[in-house]
C-alpha cells in the first residue's frame, strides 16, 4: 500500500477515536459502550443530556472548525507559496477581533450568536482589504505583497482592539475569554450557524487543487499549463475568508492547526495539492479534538482552552519537524 | 545627489525633527512654553517655574520616548538585516512575546511592582531569544529556521499570556493588557538613566559591528570571502538587538511597529541599500516622541497608552506607503 493510502487509513481510524473520545471524556467521564448506546438511544438521564447537548455540539463545531483551519492554512502556504503562512496572515484573525470589540464596545452585542456575524463580517472585509492592498498596480498580488499587507493591516487592527480594551472594561472582559480560543461553552446552534459557509469553503477549495499545483510552478509555467494565476487567487482567497473567517469567528482565534497540520500533511504526501488539501481536512480535526480532549483530563475538574493546548502541544511539534528535517518545500 | 550625500541629509533631517519634537514635547500642555524659552531652559537657563515643568514634568518621559525609539529603531534595522527579512524584528525570536508572558505573570500570579515587572520582562525576553537561538543553532543558525522556531517558541507563550489573562481578576487584566500596549505614562529620570546608560554601551558596540552586517547582507559565502566570522558576527548582532529591545521594553514595555517600520521608512528615504542603521534608530526616535506627543494632545483624558498610537498609525501608514509604491510599479 502507498505511503498516502496508509497515512489516509490512519488518519481516518485517528478521527473515529477522537470523535469517540470527545464525546466519551470531561468532567463527568462516560464510558465509551454506555456512549455509543446513548448517542442512538438518548434515556433522558444525566449522561443522556451532558452526551447530546454538550458534548456532541462541541464535537461537531471542533470538527467542522478543524477541517475549516487546517484545509484554510494549507491554501494559504500553497497559494503565498510560503510555509509559514496562516490564517493570522491575511488579516482574518485581526478582522474577526476588531469585529468583536467593536461589536461589543459600540453596539452593545454580548450574545455570541450575534457577535459572530460581526466576526465573520469583519475577517471578510479585511481580507479584501488586504487582497485589494496585496493586489495593487500592475504585477498583482505576489505572496510577499500579501504577507506585507496583511501584516501592516493587522498592526493598526490590534491596536485598535488594544485602545477600545483599554477604555472599556466590560469589552475586556468579553474579549479575554474570546481570544484565548475554546470549543466549550457554546449555544449548540452555533455550528449550525458557521457550517453553510465552512461547507462552500472546503467545496471551492478542493477544486483549486490542480490549479494550485500548477502556479506552484510559479506564475509563468502555470499560465503555460491552462491555469490562470489570478483567477486561481482569488477564488482561494474567498475560500480562505470563509473557512477561517467562520472558525475563528464563532470559536475564536486558534494558533498552530493552520500552521502545522499543512507541514505535517506534506510529509507524507508529498507537494501535490489534490492530496495535500483532503488530508489536512481529516488531519485538522484530529488534533484539535486531540487538543481539546487532552484539554479536559490535564486540568481536572477545570479545563484548559482548546488554543492553548493545540500551542503548548502544536508548539515544540512544530518546532521538532523543523529541527529534524528539512520543511517540506511548496 | 549621490546615495551618501542623502544619506547624510537625511540623518541630519532626522535629527533636527527628533529635537523639533523634544521642544514641542516638553513645551505644549496644560501650561504652554514658547519654543525660545523652552532650548533657553534645556540648555540651562530659564526661570524655576519653566525649568521645574519641564526639567521635572515633562523631560524625563520625552527622553525615554526619544532614547526607546533610538534602541527599537536600530535592534529593527539589524534584525531586518540579519534575518534579509523585511518583517523580520525582535519578535521574530519570540522577544516580545517572551517578555510579555513573563510580565503578565508577574503583574497577575505575583503581584510584583514596576521593578519586578521590567526585570521579569528582559529576564523572560532574553530567555526566549537565547532559546529560540540555541534550538535553531544546528549546523549554524540559518535565518530561516531562526523565524520558524521563534514562531513556534512565540505561539506558545502568548498562549501563557492568554491564559493567564482569562483567569486574573479584571483588574489585573487591565495592568496587564496596559503593560502588554505599551505605555510612556507616568516616566520619571529613574527611568532615563538606565535607558541612557544601556544605549552608551549598546550603540558603540552597534556602530563596530556594521561592517560586518553590511558583508552579512552580501550572503553567508561572500561575507566569509570578505574575512568576515560569519557565526561569531552574526551571534553578536543579535546580542546587541537583543539588548536593545531589552531596554526598550524594560522602561515601556513591547511598543509594535516602531522596530519594524523604522528601518523601512528610512531607508525609503534614503534609497540607500545597506542595513543604515543610523537613520533607522533616528527614525525610530522620531517616531515613538511623534506618536507620544499626539496620543497625549489627541486623547488627553484617557490616557491612552502611546502603543495604541505606534500600532494604528504605523499600521495605517504601512499600508497606505506600500500601495503607493506597488501602484507606482516599484518595489
């Protein structure tokens, strides 16, 4: 069997147990027969409603949003053509911020069900922002021109959401816990509210793997091999803006699954972008429910936030594989 | 006019801007000097009320404003440099971020004062660079895995800082997140002296080692050519940035965007190649007094901290001068 067809069989047989093991594991373990016999038949006891209305909601938004990072992360390095690039780059995580500050600061939004619509809506606009600033004058949006304009945008939305936290403390107190990024304590509709838009994501996305692959060849020999270098970034792009705008929106911004799960997904298949995109679709949520399940046991009976498990973790991980070897190249 | 005539100029230019804004600093508020009285007064004269504003009052955190700019201008021009990197500044090695989570802790686990909280801060930024350094030093630190690691190192301890600041009070949130902005408020001499005296070493030692970085940016081959020591050069210069964004960030803690748009700006200036370091930390200093003396005049009553102003000017002012330039077809 080839080394794609195993890693895709154990990444697959990963995500079965850590979907099993989300819902399995928590303050009040369950264990995972008495799970599978209550998520088809719901008793009405206790462990009844702690399976069907809070830990299988949460399953399925880590899922969803996982698939949604890592698949955004591996077009962005694949359309940048530059491995450290991640849904912080473009601006997505400083539009959804200064969104939600504003949102909460101005407006009076406290309700998460709402707020998110402004996340979602500000990591839209500074997106084209950016792509509009990364896009100007004749020779179009290079991937240094992008990572430039997304950075300088970025500074001034921080500092923005830095001023507003400073003068209003119930917006700080809103913001600190939004920031740090966690799956739990959220309404069940949320995923129902962000999956329409993940879903166009990740549909667009995995037509853009041929074409990825050909201007991965650099702009010139992709025109020559029938793709069109523009066209092909801006449709990434708007996928891009959807799959991470709606992640970090409704769960907040999340370091390192965009980043790494892509670095990782290489290794195994190689540059070719029509393997690389599906496996960081399965791969992404295997770590972030990983993180988030490890997440529960570490700090019992408390928690700690699914970001900073997928960092403490994703962290010196990530910083092995760059040790080790060298970064599989784009 | 030849590129080192400019650059001269320029130099010069930004000097008499950095002092123009010391003068404007210290002599605009709620009691105005005129400029006359207030050189007459920095320069030793001036009547006891004038000099007691503005020797007291307002001198002292114009001074740590000008000096702190200086050290992030110059620590961004040789990081820019080293790493051949036009993002590249001390955040790269995990710096900031190091220095960010260990005066979070500070401010919320112990409580610690001003002092605790500078000397947490440089204790917890030089241990990240050191570290982000020593993992990537492996058959010589390229420049590359140095930005990877740092990302790596940096992402994780701004998860500390995260986390410690959703289980602090809300008042501590608050020091916390004015530490983390940036602020020149309340600056007394107490904090000029140490920024002075670090820049009396650092700067000497910097201007020796431009030679050096001006071969380093030729690539690592030539410089070795040149009779350059590549790796004991390199470790160096990133000695010496690391020590000034020390400085920096020990008397106000992490201001963005000076480091990083400094050098830039300059040397869009200048049009000179070359690291300009000098014309750099001028900048920087011309920068960070700017920002502090219109943060102070444009939101007097609530204190804003002078990091809000670097950040959304700086970020508005980047954005604005590269779609010029692209427009233009530059750059």
């Amino acid at each position: 069997m080839s080394t794609r067809g195993t890693g895709l069989a154990l990444i697959v047989a990963g995500l079965a147990l850590v979907l099993l093991l989300s819902v399995s594991v928590g303050a009040r373990p369950i264990p995972v027969d008495r799970v599978w016999d209550l998520v088809w038949h719901p008793d009405g006891s206790d462990d009844a409603i702690i399976v069907h209305d809070l830990r299988i909601p949460r399953t399925i938004l880590g899922l969803i949003v996982g698939a949604a990072l890592g698949v955004g992360g591996a077009l962005m390095q694949g359309l940048t053509r530059n491995p450290l690039a991640d849904p912080g780059l473009l601006g997505v995580n400083a539009g959804a911020a200064a969104a939600v500050v504003t949102a909460t600061a101005l407006l009076g939004v406290v309700s998460p069900l709402v707020y998110v619509w402004f996340a979602f809506l500000g990591a839209a606009i500074v997106s084209v922002v950016v792509y509009g600033v990364g896009a100007a004058g004749h020779s179009g949006a290079t991937p240094v021109r992008l990572a430039l304009a997304g950075t300088a945008v970025s500074f001034a939305l921080y500092a923005y959401v830095q001023g507003l936290t400073l003068i209003d403390r119930e917006t700080l107190d809103q913001y600190r816990f939004w920031q740090v990024g966690a799956l739990a304590g959220h309404a069940p509709a949320l995923s129902g509210q962000i999956a329409p838009f993940i879903a166009l994501g990740l549909l667009l996305a995995f037509t853009l793997g041929r074409p990825l692959n050909a201007i991965g060849l650099g702009d010139e020999a992709g025109r020559a091999l029938g793709a069109s270098p523009a066209r092909t970034r801006i449709l990434g792009a708007v996928a891009i803006t959807l799959l991470c705008g709606a992640a970090t929106a409704a769960v907040g911004p999340i370091a390192f699954i965009g980043l790494t799960v892509p670095h990782v997904a290489r290794a195994i298949t190689g540059p070719d972008q029509r393997w690389v995109l599906p496996y960081c679709a399965l791969l992404a949520p295997v770590m972030l429910l990983g993180a988030d399940v490890v997440g529960r046991v570490v700090n019992r009976p408390g928690e700690l936030e699914v970001g900073i498990v997928s960092a403490v973790i994703g962290g010196p991980v990530f910083i092995a594989i760059v040790r080790r070897r060298r970064i599989a190249q784009l | 006019m030849t590129v080192a005539t400019r650059t001269t100029g320029v130099g010069l230019a930004l000097a008499a801007a950095l002092f123009a804004l010391l003068v404007l600093s210290v002599g605009t508020g709620e009691i105005s000097i005129p400029p006359d009285e207030v050189v007459a007064t920095l320069f030793g004269g001036g009547d006891r009320g004038t000099s007691f504003v503005i020797e007291t009052l307002r001198l002292p955190r114009a001074l740590t404003g000008a000096l702190i700019g200086i050290a992030l201008g110059a620590s961004g021009a040789i990081f820019q440099s080293i790493t051949r990197n036009p993002l590249g500044s001390p955040d790269i090695v995990g710096f900031v971020q190091g220095a960010s989570a260990a005066a979070v802790l500070e401010i919320i686990v112990f409580g610690g004062g001003t002092f605790a909280v500078a000397a947490g801060a440089v204790v917890g930024g030089v241990g990240t660079a050191v570290l982000v350094y020593a993992l990537s030093a492996r058959g010589g630190a390229q420049g590359y895995r140095l930005v990877l690691i740092g990302i790596g190192v940096s992402a994780m301890l701004i998860a500390v800082t995260d986390y410690l600041l959703t289980r602090s009070t809300l008042e501590q949130a608050q020091a916390a997140q004015i530490w983390i902005t940036g602020s020149l408020n309340g600056r007394g001499w107490e904090h000029v002296r140490p920024v002075a005296v670090a820049l009396a070493v650092l700067l000497p030692v910097t201007a020796l080692l431009i030679r050096p970085l001006r071969m380093l940016e030729l690539g690592d081959d030539t410089a070795r050519g040149l009779g350059v020591a590549v790796e004991r050069s390199r470790l160096a210069l990133v000695l010496v940035a690391v020590g000034l964004t020390a400085v920096a960030v020990a008397s106000a803690g992490p201001i963005v965007f000076v480091a990083l748009a400094a050098p830039q700006i300059a040397r869009r200036l200048t049009h000179a190649t070359g690291p300009g370091v000098a014309c750099a930390a001028l900048m920087g200093g011309v920068l960070l007094l700017g920002a502090d003396v219109a943060s102070q005049r444009l939101f007097g009553d609530l204190q804003l901290p002078v990091g809000v102003m670097t950040g959304v000017c700086g970020g508005v002012y980047l954005t604005w001068l590269l779609t010029r330039e692209w427009k233009r077809g530059s750059g």
